[in-house]
C-alpha cells in the first residue's frame, strides 16, 4: 500500500526561468501537509534521493493554481516566477488538486481555481461600499458571447480585443471559460469555412485577429481543444489571413504536402504517432505562423511553450519504453545490408530523439542514455563515422557530442574496453580526431565542435576516482598510448622538412585547433604530456610554425611555448636550454622588426615573465646566447633587465666559489679519509645535475623507435592528403646524430681563442664538446675524477 502511495505521489518538479524555459528542479514525492514556519497548509516535494526538501510552498487563498493534461499543476508563486509539479499518475495529480480546491474553498471539478479573483464577501462591506474600482463589477459578472454569426463577427471581434487589450487576468479567466464552455472554438471553425468559401476578406480578417486574441488568452485547455486531430488544420488556416499580408499564406499545403512524415521504423503506437504529428505542428505554428515576439510578447505565450516542452517529454518516454522499436533501429544502422538513404534517415530521427531527450530531467537522461547504451549507441556511432557520407557523419557527431556531454565516463569506459581487442586505426576516439583533421567544411565548423568533445574526454577534472581503480591515470595512459599520435599526426607531417610543406588557410586553421589542444593538456596532463613533448621533441615542431604568414598560428605556437614556461618545471627548462628552442623566438622577434603588433608584444612578455619570475637557467641561456641580437631592442627594459639579472647571479656565484675556496684553503691540511669522500660525494651530486635531462630524453635508439612507431600513421596522413611520396617517407628530424652519442652542451659564451683551464675541448662550432669514452679508453674511478678536480683547483 506504501508503495502504492508513494508511486502515486510520484512528481517532477519544474521552475520557468528568465527565458521561459522550464528547468527540471528534481523528482521528488508531494505531499500536503500544515508547516509551522509557513503557519499553513503547504504543498511539500521532498527529493526522492537523499530526502532533502525541494519544495515548500503555502496554499495562498488568492492563488490561481490550474490543473492541465490530467497530471500538471501549474501556479505562480510571484511575478514571473511560475512552478509546475509534473505527476506520475493521475490519481496523485487529483490528490492533491482536492488538497488545494479544499484549502481555497473551490469545486474540485474544475481545472482552475481562481474563478472569481475579487470576492470582497462579508468581511470586506465598508471597502465594498467606499470602493470605485471599475473593473470590479465586471469582474463578478459573467462574459455572455454573441452567437456565432457573420453579421456578429464585428462585435465578437471587439469583445475579444477589449479583452486583449485590458489584459486583467479576471477578465482573461472569465473569456476563457465562456470559450471553452460553450464550445466556441468549433462555431469559430465553422463560420471561419463559410468565410472562406464566399471569399470574404474581412470576416477572414476578423477571425485572425480573434484566434490571436485566443492564443493570448494563454490556457492550456484551450490549447488541446485548438491542436486536436480534428480542429488544429482549420486553426492553421485561420491564421494564414494575416490582415497585414496582401496574399494569404499556404501554411497548410505545406504541411499537408511538402512537409513529410517518414517512418524509418514502423511504429505501432498509435498514440505514439498522433503526439509526434502534433508536436510538429505546434512546433511550427510558434516558430513560422505566429509573428515574432516583438510584436507577440514570449511570456504571453508560457502556457504554448509548455505544451511543447511536456510533449516531447512524452515523446521521448514513449520510445524508450519501446524496446521492439530501438532493437529494430540499431540492427538496421549497423547492419551491412542496411541502404544508404535508409541508413540516413535513421541517424538522422536518433539525432532528433536525442535533441528532445535535452527536455528530459537529470535523472530521466540518464535512464534515456542507459537505455541507447544497451543498445549499442556508441558501437553504431562507430560504424556510422567509417561511413563517407558527410551528412550522416555530422548527424553521428551531434549524437555522440551529446552522449560525451551528459556522461563522457560511459564514453571512456566503452573505449579503453574496445582498445583490448581492436587495432587503434578502429578505435572510437581516433575516427572522432580523424573526421576532426579531415573536416571538409573550409570554416572547419565540426572540427572545432569536435575540439570541444575531446577536451571533454581528456578533461581530469570530470574523471572519476575510486578505491579500486583511477579512471584519470588510466585513460590518459591509453590516450597517450594509442590516440596522440593520431592527433599530433598533420602537425609532423606539416613539419616534417624542416618547414612548413602546406601553409593555407584551412592547414593553418586546422593547427591551430591541435595546438589548442595540446595547450590544454599541458595545462591539465603534466606528467603525461611532457614525457610526450620531451620523447618527441614536439616543442621544436611546434615552434617550426612560427614561420607561418597565418600570424593566428605563429601566435598559437608562441602560446604553446609561453604555457610550457609557465609550468615552472626543470625538467622543461633543460630541454629548451639543450635544444636550443628560444633561437626560433628570437629568430621571429628579430624578423617582425619594430612593428607593433600583437606577436611583438606577446614574445616581449614571454621575456618578461622569465625576468620576472626569476628563472635562472633560462636567463642564462638567453643572455649568453642570444643577448647579441637582442641588445639592441631599447624600447623596452625587458632585455637589458635580464642582462642585468644575469649579471648579479654571475657576482653572486663569484662570491659564492671565492667563500668555498677559502674554506679549501684553510682545511687544506685537515682532510681525512671522510672528508674526501664526503667531496666526492658532492662532486658527483653536482654531475647528476647536469646528467638528469640525459636520462629524461633518450638519446639512444629508444628514442628513435618511439618516434620511428608513429611513423606508419604520420605516412597514412600525408598520403590521405596526396602529399609527395618523398615527403611521407621523410621521418621526423631526431633529436640528435644517429652516429654518435656525444652531447654538445653550450655552458657558456666562450671566446674561441680562450678556454679555462680544465674546460673541455671546444668544437669546431664553438660548442664544449664532451667526448665520447673509446673501447681502449680505462675508466676513470670516482676517487681520480675528484683528485683531479681539487689539482686544478689549487693549481688556479
């Protein structure tokens, strides 16, 4: 019996926001209860989840509560603040009407309870008397309707204007009833088919100007009497003889002929088809026949809105209760003997069910989404996007960006479970990036769409973590397993030269969309994403872009730079510093000259922050290898401040190795056995320094195998492009010679006439060369290397 009750009372409850859309507050269970704190009967919704309080809202005496299509209570609690409580059943919708109609003292049998607004009675005589209200007399008084008549058309015209245009809800509440109990609408029809039949224009005129007048009325039961099967066509027809337009419209050819209903899936609901085929009619009648808001204000029109909103609700249910039906439509989407112009079709009414489903409240999306998952949603969104139809594709794209938008774990969990057993070219994720590279629209419109769904996958902070299992570590370990590369695949083949291969619009709009990306995972992937950039050197490609004439892109580049600065990481700084990746920055800045512009003023601040900040190892490097060609920028402090950093930090390490010396000498003759290992120890801690980024980027063929397994994909791309076969054979440059190991590390702007003693060999280039150890070479324990340092030192 409890559970009866509690089916009963079963509601939804909505709130009208500022753009009069309903917005789904929550399902819950009602009740009617006395609240102290209110200090009166009350209608209560408490959540059906966690039981907390959704709704307390006191009966007022005065309120005007309506009861629409069996299960909706509607109400006002104050200017334009109107609530809706959506029921399960009927039984509990006409509970809890009773509850009302009893504490305001109104026949239940009615659908609205604020009959009669004014009613001063007994307690209210001497106002009565005093009052000079005008209105208040034909507020008690009843709205006696003309016969329908052409010779009453006139006068049936200006009762309805008057109304219209007093616009007092008494007056509207009154009007309304006289329609509906009389049975008006239909003598409208009939006289609106003797007008049409003589041809004449002004009785067609007024019976336009009377039907807008009923749909200002706003009352949903009105509503159901005009949108009927048997009356909506005729309503239609009325409204096509605007008196502003010299011809009438043809709004019911259209629906009756053009506008075609296709069954791409047999239904047998009969019910099912009627409320589909209304829908779109009301649906049309507010977005093409009834003028524009401007002119017929929106929230005249609430009660229209709301009618279309519960109807597809309706919809959306009713379908998804229909298991024959959706088993029926995804075998016929997957299915290999499925016809193309079918297969549209059927993608094209998922995506529009999928579009009604954002009506639907939280908890009901997501028994929708449950329910097109057990049917294999996702594996047929798959098979659509292998497809080479370009409409069908777009229409698989809509569905799946709302899929990733409601659930985008659902999304990742399907994925990582199809990554077990299918190669990574069938992978879901990768036809999403590879429709995102191969959009065909020149706006490239769905790849910036798609950018957004990515970003959404790979987003951390929507990822769910558990006791068990981490879904942010796991999913980002495959994505960088077996999507990257597909990702980063047009920016490598673009760069694969040396220089740009292709620098058109599209090409660069393209980059740019992958860029932005990248820049996002840097931001939100620090470990993953930078194992990635360090192993691949994808900073030097990236910054290849500079180069672009598409000052967007070059600016993208300098982004992706200036966000990697910004982590503050060490391991970053080495890599720059080795790699010697500011020399395209300056190369960049020395080439657009003095030209104020956005990329001169983004490069400066790049300088900026490093001076700010107080990087060290950046600012050295910048002032000891390019401060030649920077010097000369005077029009801002920015460089002459780093030179200026530099230099304090140069007197501070001066001071620094002049302290320690001293010490040296004056323990020269008190060291034991301990304290030589304990310098040693500190030798070899200060080598590890310099030997850490060694170990971060791999020098070796480990390296050249992880780039050399992206290879087959950055070929397919180009080739997919019709690129020149030289240039899809051509590998990605490596980051160092394939003949040698040796690493030149610039340490210092050396003269090349003078080195230090002890300083290694310099290069040809200019470059400390560490040289290599040869097979006949011994090694050189720990215990000489740092006697040999000390030689040096005391013989300085």
């Amino acid at each position: 019996m409890a559970d009866t009750t509690s089916t009963r009372r079963r509601v939804k409850l909505y709130m009208l926001n500022e753009e009069r859309q309903w917005d789904d507050q929550g399902t819950g269970h009602v009740s009617s209860i006395f609240v102290e704190r209110l200090k009166g009967m009350s209608l209560q919704v408490r959540s059906e989840t966690d039981g907390t309080v959704l709704l307390e809202s006191k009966i007022q005496p005065d309120t005007m509560y309506q009861k629409q299509q069996e299960t909706l209570i509607v109400w006002s609690e104050a200017a334009n603040y109107d609530l809706a409580l959506s029921f399960q059943e009927q039984a509990g919708c006409l509970e809890i009407w009773r509850k009302i109609c009893q504490v305001q003292g109104k026949d239940p049998s009615v659908d609205i309870t604020q009959d009669c607004l004014i009613d001063h009675g007994e307690h209210d005589e001497e106002f009565q008397e005093d009052s000079t209200i005008e209105d208040a007399p034909d507020a008690a008084q009843e709205i006696e309707l003309p016969p329908c008549e052409l010779s009453k058309l006139e006068e049936i015209w200006n009762i309805f204007t008057e109304s219209s245009i007093q616009s007092t809800p008494i007056r509207k509440e009154k009007l309304s009833m006289a329609i509906e109990n009389s049975g008006y609408i239909k003598k409208l029809l009939d006289l609106f088919h003797m007008c049409e039949d003589l041809d004449n224009m002004e009785g067609l005129h007024h019976l336009y100007e009377i039907f807008k007048n009923i749909f200002l009325l706003n009352r949903n039961e009105l509503f159901e009497i005009m949108f009927s099967e048997e009356t909506i066509f005729d309503v239609i027809g009325v409204l096509e003889h605007q008196p502003s337009s010299p011809q009438p419209s043809q709004h019911r050819t259209y629906l009756k002929e053009t506008a075609k209903f296709k069954q791409v899936v047999p239904m047998t609901n009969k019910e099912l088809l009627n409320k589909i085929h209304q829908t779109y009619r009301v649906q049309y009648i507010q977005d093409v026949i009834l003028p524009t808001p401007s002119v017929f204000e929106e929230n005249h029109l609430s009660s229209l809105t709301s009618f279309i909103f519960f109807n597809k609700v309706e919809i959306v249910s009713m379908i998804q209760e229909d298991e024959k039906f959706l088993s029926s439509l995804f075998t016929q989407l997957t299915s290999d003997d499925t016809e193309e112009a079918v297969r549209r079709d059927l993608v094209l009414f998922l995506k529009e069910f999928c579009t009604f489903s954002q009506t639907l409240q939280q908890d009901s999306r997501e028994s929708f989404f449950k329910t097109l998952s057990s049917f294999g949603v996702l594996s047929a969104i798959e098979v659509i996007l292998g497809l080479d139809d370009p409409q069908i594709k777009s229409a698989a794209i809509d569905i799946f960006s709302y899929i990733v938008e409601f659930s985008p774990s659902t999304v990742r969990e399907f994925i990582m479970k199809e990554g077990q057993k299918q190669d990574d070219d069938d992978l879901l994720v990768n036809l999403v990036i590879d429709q995102m590279i191969n959009d065909p629209d020149p706006e490239l419109g769905g790849a910036l769409q798609l950018m957004g769904v990515l970003k959404l996958l790979i987003d951390p902070e929507n990822m769910i973590a558990t006791s068990n299992k981490t879904e942010k570590s796991e999913f980002l370990v495959f994505f960088y397993k077996h999507s990257m590369h597909v990702l980063t695949a047009p920016l490598y083949a673009n760069t694969s030269e040396g220089r740009l291969s292709k620098d058109d619009f599209q090409s660069a709009q393209l980059q740019s969309l992958i860029l932005e990306l990248l820049t996002f995972c840097i931001e939100h992937h620090t470990f993953h994403i930078k194992n990635y950039i360090i192993s691949k050197d994808l900073l030097r490609r990236v910054l290849l872009l500079l180069k672009s004439r598409h000052r967007f892109l070059a600016l993208c580049a300098l982004r992706f730079m200036r966000k990697i600065v910004g982590i503050k990481d060490d391991f970053y700084y080495r890599y720059i510093i080795k790699g010697s990746l500011f020399k395209p920055i300056v190369e960049a800045f020395i080439e657009n000259g003095t030209r104020y512009n956005l990329f001169n003023s983004a490069i400066i601040e790049l300088f900026e922050f490093i001076k700010m900040e107080d990087i060290k190892s950046l600012c050295a490097h910048i002032v000891e290898t390019h401060m030649k060609e920077l010097e000369s920028v005077n029009y801002v402090s920015t460089f002459n401040s780093l030179k200026m950093r530099y230099e304090q930090q140069q007197d501070g390490l001066k001071d620094k190795l002049f302290e320690s010396t001293s010490v040296l000498r004056n323990h020269r003759y008190r060291r034991d056995a301990r304290t030589l290992e304990e310098e040693e120890e500190m030798w070899f801690d200060e080598d590890d320094e310099t030997e850490d980024l060694d170990s971060m980027v791999p020098v070796s063929d480990v390296l050249r195998s992880s780039l050399d397994a992206d290879f087959d994909h950055i070929n397919r791309y180009i080739g997919s492009r019709k690129v020149n076969k030289d240039q899809s054979r051509e590998s990605p440059p490596r980051l160092f010679n394939n003949r040698s190991t040796c690493i030149n590390i610039n340490l210092r702007n050396n003269s090349p006439n003078t080195s230090p003693v002890g300083s290694p060999a310099t290069s040809p280039t200019g470059s400390p060369t560490i040289p290599c150890p040869t097979p006949n070479s011994s090694p050189i324990t720990p215990s000489e290397k740092a006697l040999a340092a000390k030689r040096v030192s005391y013989n300085h």
